[in-house]
C-alpha cells in the first residue's frame, strides 16, 4: 500500500469514531489536524477535542490508535492530542456540516458566523 492508500484507508476507519457528545465523526468534525506516514511506516496524527475540557480525551487517543493499529501494518504509531489549537465549527467537513444539521436542525457554522457580527 502507498501512503496516500494507507492515509485514505486511517481516514476511512476514523470515520467511525465518533465525538461522545456531538453525534459526528472525528474527521468529518474537523478533529484530525494533521496525518503524516513516512516511508518506514511511521503514523503520526495530531487530533484535537471539541473542548479542552472534554472528559474522555484519553480514551479517544487509545481509540485512534487502535484504529490505525487495525487499519494498516504500521511500524509505530504516535498520537498527540491538541488541546492548544480551539476547535470551531469551521473546521468540520461539509458532511459533518451537514450530519450536524440533521441531528441538530440548524447550521452550526450559520450560527456561529452571525455571533462573530
């Protein structure tokens, strides 16, 4: 597998996480800051939380883990979590966007668009 197959296929399989309190996604909620795969078959992902004070943090980096663990023969696999960079709306994918709308019933990005006016 490439490393752009071996992203794709850790893409694919975070898909499946989801955020405890926002019925999304971590990657369609805009969570996974950076994915680097080196050419030894290092992982290296930077993922944050909706909210730094977000219970399970620890829970979600075991997580994310274990789906890279399974999704590609990694040599070694690092995740930090980023609980520097504010997560906003704004960050999440037009699918999320829109997994959010039907759960919710209004656009979250809409809203917090006219807060900042």
């Amino acid at each position: 597998m490439s490393k752009t197959e071996w992203k794709k296929s850790i893409l694919d399989g975070l898909r499946e996480v989801y955020d405890p309190e926002i019925p999304i996604n971590v990657v369609d909620l805009g969570l996974v800051y950076e994915l680097e795969v080196n050419e030894e078959g290092d992982v290296y992902l930077r993922i944050g939380a909706t909210t730094p004070s977000c219970p399970v943090t620890e829970d979600l980096v075991y997580t994310v883990e274990l789906v890279v663990r399974e999704r590609v023969p990694a040599r070694s696999v690092q995740v930090d979590l980023d609980l520097e960079t504010r997560w906003t709306p704004f960050m999440m994918t037009p699918e999320g966007r829109k997994a959010f709308q039907r759960s919710f019933g209004y656009d979250i990005v809409e809203r917090w668009s006219s807060r900042a006016r």
